[in-house]
C-alpha cells in the first residue's frame, strides 16, 4: 500500500474540483482508511456561480493558503496563537467595516500580507507571515476580492 502522501495531491484535486488525475478506483486501491477516522464533514472554499471568478480564485488561495487555521472557518478571528513572547490573538478578516477588513483597500491588504501593516498599525509578528512571501501580485488581488464575499462577521475576535 502506498503512504497517504504519496496519492494526497490527486486526492486534494479530487475533494476540490471533483476531477482526479488518477482514476478513483486507483486511489481506493492505494488509500485505505476506516471511515471513522475520517471527518464528519469536509468544507470546501466558498466558490459560488455568483461570485467571480477572481473571487473563487481568491477562495481556492484561502484554503490553499490555510486562512481558517488561523481565523477560524467564518475568518472571525480570535484564535490564540502561543509565541515565544506570549499569545497573540487572530484578526477578524471578514467585511466588518468595524471588526474586520472592510474598509482595506487592495493596497492595504497587500501591505498586511507582505510587510505586516494594517493601515493604522503593525500587525507584527502574527503578519507577515513568512509563507506569504510567495503570493504573486495575482493572488493578493484574488483573496481580496474573496474576502469581500464572506459573511461579514460584526463582532470583535
């Protein structure tokens, strides 16, 4: 049997966008697991028909990029996060024109992912995030335009 790494990529394409680049009955060959070990139920990014198509790139970049480990499945923040110099506590990145991004500009949401500046403050050290560093241009445009899709989330994280 072959390691879970091995098939993970065709599987991840499989879970996604419903396509595989193995055929399925070669993934159910080399993976086996008990359906008990498996989640209760599997969340996708919110790609919609409504949205467009920069956006559901954006949300493929959200999952790809793991925003909800860090700001929770409805991205409302409040995730302690243990740093050497005590915890640090997630954003809300949602809509809220209050609580979270939604009065960020494009500019702005670029800033924060690269240099770790919200428009009145430093977001150091949660951001940047040193993954981040490899979002093109393109990608920052798509989550941008992603986040301004989620519900808007009006409470402090």
């Amino acid at each position: 049997m072959k390691p879970l790494s091995a098939v993970m990529p065709a599987l991840t394409l499989t879970l996604i966008f419903g396509l595989s680049v193995l055929p399925t009955a070669a993934i159910a060959d080399t993976v086996s697991l008990p359906m008990d070990t498996l989640p209760n139920r599997i969340t996708l990014p919110n790609v919609s028909l409504v949205n467009s198509a920069l956006a559901n790139r954006g949300a493929y970049v959200a999952r790809s990029a793991d925003c909800m480990a860090c700001h929770r499945e409805d991205y409302s923040g409040g995730v302690p996060i243990d740093t050497p110099i005590g915890n640090i506590y997630s954003t809300n990145i949602t809509p809220s024109t209050r609580y979270g991004i939604g009065n960020y500009t494009e500019a702005d949401s670029k800033k924060a992912l690269r240099k770790g500046r919200a428009p009145n403050h430093q977001i150091y050290p949660a951001m940047p995030y040193p993954s981040y560093h490899g979002l093109t241009d393109d990608d920052v445009s798509a989550l941008f335009a992603y986040f301004q899709t989620v519900p808007i989330v009006d409470t402090p994280p």
